[in-house]
C-alpha cells in the first residue's frame, strides 16, 4: 500500500511539474506578438499598431512593416535590414544603433526620429520626412534620399558617400563635420558642394 502511495504521489508531483512547464511564464524568451504583429524576423505585419512599443535590440530583418504605425516606438538596436517601412510613421521613433542596411523607407514618416549611430547602408529613404531627425554618426553610404525631407534635421558627423539627394531639401540642416562624397545632387536644396566636408 505504501509503495501504491508512493508511486501515486511521485506520478501526480510528475504530472504537475510538466504541465507548469508548458505555461508561457516558463519561456520568457519567446518571441512577443504585439497587436497581433509578431515580433521575429520576416514578420508579416503592414499596418500594425505598434505605437511606443518595446522593441530595442529585436531582430525584425525582412519584416513587412507597410504603412505601420510606429510612432515613438523604442527599437534601438534592433535589426531591421532589408525590412519594408514604406509609409510607415517612425515620428519620435528613437532609432539609435539599429541597422537599417537596404531597408525600404520610402514616403514614411520619421518627423524628430533619432537615428544616431544607426546604419543606413543602400536604404532607401526616397520621399521621407526626416524633418527634426537626428541623424548624427550614422553611416548612410550608398543610400538614397531622392526627394527626401531633411528640413532642420542633425547630420553632424554623418557619413554620406555616393548618395542619391535628387530632389532633396537640407534646409537648416546642421552639418558639422558631415561627409558628402560622391553624392547627386540634382535639383537638391542647399545640398553642399561635392566633397564638402563642414
């Protein structure tokens, strides 16, 4: 009888510790889906609600993020290479380290986006409204800015080398020590002369 009793209870305390381990609080590391968007790399998610999420250091490369609304959402350090943000509005987005290696950007919104130290490279920000935003040490070679807003936005220290400025508005922009190499500037407004270094 001891032996049935023992069995029983060392069966049952199995049986519950198994079942604990299948609760969500057991797997802190899985992925977060936030407003039905999930939060992993390749995400399918145009038009997402993501409005001042907690996104720093995740990885979102590839990721369909049209037209999503992101507006003052924390994602330094996150990876979104090769990611869709057409249309999107990073407005207030603090965007501090992230890679944004070829990424699309075009017509969004990153009105007083921080961008600092973030990498650029052949992203294509054509049509965006980077009006305020911060861009200062990012590198952003091999980008493309045609008919990008960069009205009173921070560029000190950025690198720009071999960048498409077609069409683009620098007014009041602050460029000290920013590097323009190689760059088009046709019809660009107050877009410095080749190699300006400032």
């Amino acid at each position: 009888m001891l032996k049935f009793l023992f069995f029983a209870l060392l069966t049952g305390s199995t049986a519950v510790g198994l079942a604990r381990a299948d609760t969500a609080d057991d797997f802190p590391d899985d992925p977060p889906v936030i407003n039905g968007c999930g939060i992993w790399a390749h995400a399918r998610c145009p038009g997402a609600d993501l409005r001042h999420a907690h996104l720093s250091g995740k990885n979102l490369a590839g990721a369909d993020l049209r037209g999503a609304n992101l507006a003052r959402a924390d994602l330094r350090n996150a990876n979104l290479a090769g990611a869709n943000l057409d249309g999107a509005d990073l407005s207030g987005a603090r965007l501090n380290m992230a890679l944004l290696s070829t990424a699309t950007l075009r017509n969004a919104k990153l009105i007083g986006a921080d961008l600092e130290f973030s990498r650029l490279y052949r992203a294509d920000f054509t049509g965006a409204d980077l009006t305020a935003a911060n861009l200062e040490a990012a590198r952003a070679n091999f980008a493309w800015f045609e008919r990008a807003k960069l009205v009173n936005a921070n560029l000190q220290e950025t690198k720009f080398f071999t960048v498409d400025f077609r069409g683009a508005d620098l007014r009041g922009s602050y460029r000290r020590y920013t590097v323009f190499e190689d760059s088009d500037y046709t019809g660009c407004t107050e877009c410095p002369s080749e190699g300006a270094l400032k």
